[in-house]
C-alpha cells in the first residue's frame, strides 16, 4: 500500500469533517515527500466532490498532522511499494482524522 491508499481513506474521512488548517512545529517529513503527499491528495480529494480551497485545507491538514506525530522512517513506511504495516496505517489514519476533527 502507498501514500495513495493513505490518501484515499485520509479523503474520506476529509468528507465527513469540517476542514481546517493545523500549524505543526514539527516536521519529519523526508525532503520531497510531503509535497508528493499534497501533489496526490488535493486531486483525489476534489475528486471526492470538495472544493479545490477544502481539499487543501485538509490536505494541508493532514500532511502536518503526519509530519508532526511521525518518524521520517514512519512517513517512508507508509509510502512502501512492498506493503505497508495494517498497525501504522490504522495509526495514520487516527492521527489525521483527529487532528482534522479538532478544528471543527
């Protein structure tokens, strides 16, 4: 599984919440990896029927939430081409869908 499969369940859960931005004062994410994560997620989000502005801001939303609660080695776990852990992605999933929650 890859940062899609994160993605797509990270968009749906984008639909069920208000959106909004979160700042971070950490960010693990490894160089280029979060801009592959926005590059991915803004499209399948307004795909999903949001706006372009929504999509963002959950997107943005949930890029930070990862970057701030996770391991460089983590994010690079969740974007495996071989399969990710179901544990850490279940986590991942927790993790955006609460910090995105908690600016409702």
């Amino acid at each position: 599984m890859r940062l899609q499969s994160l993605l797509a369940l990270a968009t749906a859960g984008a639909l069920l919440l208000p959106l909004g931005a979160q700042a971070a004062t950490t960010d693990n994410w490894p160089p280029g990896k979060k801009g592959e994560y926005m590059d991915q997620c803004v499209p399948i989000a307004t795909d999903k029927g949001i706006t372009a502005q929504q999509a963002n801001t959950h997107c943005k939303c949930g890029a930070e939430a990862i970057g701030k609660n996770f391991t460089r080695q983590e994010i690079e776990a969740l974007d495996s081409k071989t399969g990710v852990d179901a544990n850490l992605m279940k986590r991942a999933q927790t993790v955006v869908t609460e910090a995105c929650a908690q600016k409702q």
